[in-house]
C-alpha cells in the first residue's frame, strides 16, 4: 500500500511539473525580441498579473517559512511580519504600479536597471550597472533558497537524498524559464497561486481535524506562555515568553518596505497591458495576499496542536519549515484518493518555489544580457543573439544557485529575510524618488542604491549582532539610510535637465 501512495503522490508532481513544461514549451514559440521575453511584450492581462505578482512574491516562504515561524513561536513574529507584507502589497499597487507602468512604456524601458538608466538619462550606465549588480548580488541566494526548499520537500517526505532532489527541481525550474520566458513564468505563476491555495486549504481542514478540533488546537496553544500574543513570542530554549517591543514591531514591519525594490514584482506592474486594469489586479492580489498569510501562519499553529494530539512528531529547528510536508505525508496515508490530494499540496509547495525562482532567473538573466553586456558594454546583439544570452545566463545563475543551495540546514526563512532587505534597501528608496521627485538626479539615485546595499550588509554583520536596541532588521536603517542619500547628493549636484524633467511630467499626466 506504502508503494501505491508514493507512487499517486509522485504521479501528481510529475504531472503537474509536465503541465509547468509545456507552458514553458507553448510560450517559446512567441518570444521573438528581448521585450517578449523579459516583460510578454506588455500584453499580461490584470488576474495574471496580479496572481503571478503575488505568487512570485510569497515563494516557499509562504508554505514552509511562515508556518515554520509560528509553529515554534507562535503568532507574535509571523503576525508583525504578515501586517507589514499586507500593508507593503496593498500600498505599492496603489501607489507604485500605475506610475511605473505609464513612466517604464514611456520611455521604453524593459527592466528595472533599464529604468533608472532611462529615467535619468545616465549616458555613463553606471545606474545600469549598478542595478544589475544588485540584482545578481542578491537574486542568487533568494533563488537557492528556493532550491533549498524543493531538497527539503523530498528528502522529509521521500528520504530522497537532498543534493539530488534539489538539482532534479532546479532543472525543471531551469527548463520551462529558459524556454518560455516572462510570459511563461507569468502564466505558470498563476496556475502555481491557485494550486498554492488549494494546499493551504486543504491542509488547514486536515490539520485541524487531526489535533481534535479548533477548540483543542486553542487550548493547546494558550498553554504556552506568549505563544497567541502578539506583544510577546514562546521562547522554546526557556519555556517562557519573550517580550516583543515596539521597536521590533516596527522593524519587523518594515518588511512591507520592501516591496517598492522587488524587481521581480515591479516587473509585473511594467507589463501589464492596460493600465487601467491595476485597480482590478490590486484589489485581487491584496485581498489574496492577506487570506493566504494568515491561513499559513495559522496551520502552523494547528501544526503545534497536532504534535501535542501525537498526530506529528515534535520539529526543531529549520525542520520546523517542513510542517506542511509532513502534514501532507498524514495526509497520504488515508487511501489513493487522499495521496493524490497529498500530491497537489506537494506540487503546491513546488509551485511556491518555483513561481519565485523563475521570476528572479528571469530578472538575473536580463541583468547581465541586457543590462550589462548589452547597455553597458555596448555589445551589439540581434535578437536572437541577446536571447540566447539571456538563456545561457539563466543556465549559470542556476548552477551558481545550486552550489549555494548544498547545505540541507539552511533556513528558507533566514536567506529570503536577508535578499528581501537587499533589495528593498538598494533600490526601494530609490525606485519611489524616481517616480514622484523630479529633482532627484542621477548622482542621488546612485548614492542611494549603494548607500542602501551597502548598509544592509554592514547591519546584518557588524551592528545588529551587538544586539539590544540595535537588535533591528536590517531592511529598516538601510531603507532609511538610501533615503537620505538619495535627497542629499541629488540637492547637493546639478538639478536634472529640462528633457528629464518633461519625461516626469509626463508620467503624472493622464
């Protein structure tokens, strides 16, 4: 019976992995210019530009992370999290996106470094280079923790060996990106954000069945000190509550920050076809992104009380990240049909993974081709040329990922904290004074992206381990930090040209 149930569980990976590939397949038919492939040629309608946004940007955080987070803290850091991410969606869609999209089709830029380099006229390309060094800098590791993520989901639920179940996922992931580009990886974020939901449905129900009921799953969680406060979280090495100040609330929803630098998300506002239609989009991702953060946050809640009905073994560590997986193994083991619905919430953890990892394949490899070679090194390419080095640049982003990716006790939730902070440091500030201040200039966005990058690092490794007041999330200061510099060094050097100043002008018009 064991053989059958892991045989119906992988049946539906497989077949949902071949669905992924033939998407891929379909869609490489129609890139035919950089612009098709990077950004769909600006023809993404507004449910798929919201649900790809959204599915790119909860990634294997959302199914592993965030339940992992509350199931050995309790609600307190998840909560704060999930408030800032809410906010940080439903702010950058109403404020960001239409903004962007008129001012990107503008002047025709199809990335985010293609952007800051129109927007300012910088003949040098330094902003160009500078950008897409961000973008490689920090896309890498947030791309091997996705990888890390699909070892873990095998080798926990199958005993595959880890190493060989993340190169298998990362090669998929490789393959339908390589061939089908922006328009492949959007379409495929759509299916991956509904097959996303359907796990997190269905896990919440079996969960909470399997630990005897609501009514238990709230008991067993109120016996913790400050596991359901949202002032205080469990401190499993004490047993006790450890107080959550206001400090740390504000720093820990300063993730919603950083969501004005996600290349990957803004790339989507860029794309869509109608801009009018961002209403739509904003209004679907926003109430989307709320509903599936807080059933995540609750299933690991429900996952505590399941330990404690002695329905799942107790998970320590970054083993904690793996609830879902193990909860859908429970799953499985209740007949064929029940495998089967185990293998859509497997293949919905996959699609979690994979619906970032494309995307930020995608941003990496324009970086380099077009960004780089293209822009900055004025390598003139054909089409096809500046295609297939798109795709070889994918291929080694991948296996850089890969080597990244090797250390099965890495924490998804740690590796996508620190890239997220990167980019919302290096480019959040930045990307909001190009929008709405004409009187930033090329030498303020400049100071602003280093500024930003280069206080995340320093934050992360020198001042936030003194701990105490300084105990804060780097995205916070480095965000603050970008600012600054970005208003400084623009009113301290030549105010922008009058060409610049009418491009501006024009972005608000309408």
């Amino acid at each position: 019976m064991l053989n059958t149930i892991n045989f119906c569980i992988v049946a539906a990976i497989v077949l949902y992995l071949v669905i992924m590939l033939g998407i891929g397949y379909v869609f490489s038919k129609k890139n035919e210019s950089a612009s098709d492939f990077y950004l769909g040629g600006r023809k993404i309608g507004p449910l798929v530009t919201a649900m790809s946004a959204e599915a790119s940007d909860m990634s294997s955080w959302l199914l592993m992370g965030l339940p992992g987070v509350a199931y050995l803290s309790g609600v307190c850091d998840a909560f704060w999290t999930a408030i800032g991410l809410a906010i940080g969606t439903w702010v950058n869609w109403l404020v960001v996106a239409r903004r962007l999209r008129r001012y990107s089709s503008n002047i025709d830029a199809i990335t985010v470094p293609d952007f800051f380099s129109k927007r300012y006229h910088d003949n040098t390309k330094l902003l160009n280079l500078i950008a897409a060094l961000v973008i490689i800098i920090f896309f890498i590791p947030y791309t091997a923790s996705g990888f890390a993520a699909c070892g873990k989901l095998f080798n926990s639920l199958f005993g595959v060996n880890y190493q060989v179940a993340m190169i298998a996922s990362a090669l998929v992931i490789l393959c339908y990106t390589v061939m089908g580009g922006f328009s492949a990886v959007s379409t495929t974020d759509l299916i991956q954000s509904c097959v996303m939901t359907i796990a997190l449905v269905v896990v919440l129900g079996f969960g909470i069945s399997s630990a005897g009921g609501w009514g238990a799953v709230v008991s067993n969680a109120q016996a913790l000190p400050g596991y359901l406060s949202v002032t205080a979280m469990h401190d499993r090495a004490t047993g006790g509550a450890a107080s959550y100040g206001f400090i740390t609330i504000i720093s820990t929803m300063a993730w919603g920050l950083g969501y004005f630098g996600m290349p990957h998300i803004l790339l989507r506002f860029m794309a869509i076809k109608d801009e009018k239609k961002l209403v739509l989009s904003r209004r679907i991702a926003s109430i989307w992104v709320v509903i599936a953060m807080s059933v995540a946050i609750i299933i690991g809640l429900v996952g505590y009380g399941m330990t404690k009905a002695g329905a799942l073994e107790f998970l320590e560590g970054s083993a904690s990240e793996t609830v879902i997986v193990k909860i859908a193994g429970l799953i499985s083991q209740k007949g064929i049909f029940a495998a089967i619905v185990a293998g859509v919430i497997l293949a919905g953890i996959l699609a979690a993974t994979m619906s970032t990892s494309d995307s930020q394949m995608l941003a990496a490899a324009s970086s380099v081709s077009q960004n780089i070679v293209t822009d900055f090194f004025k390598v003139k390419m054909t089409e096809k040329q500046s295609l297939r080095v798109a795709r070889l640049t994918i291929v080694v982003i991948s296996v850089i990922a890969v080597l990244l990716a090797n250390d099965p006790n890495s924490s998804v939730f740690g590796i996508v904290s620190f890239a997220w902070a990167g980019f919302g440091g290096a480019f959040g500030a930045v990307m909001l004074c190009a929008l709405f201040w004409k009187r930033s200039n090329t030498a303020g966005a400049l100071a602003g992206m280093i500024a930003g990058g280069a206080t995340v690092f320093i934050w992360k490794y020198l001042v936030r381990p003194i701990g105490g007041a300084w105990n804060i999330y780097e995205l916070l200061p480095a965000f603050i930090v970008s600012l600054i510099a970005v208003v400084v060094v623009s009113l301290l050097t030549k105010a922008p040209d009058e060409s610049v100043v009418a491009e501006f002008e024009a972005a608000k018009q309408k």
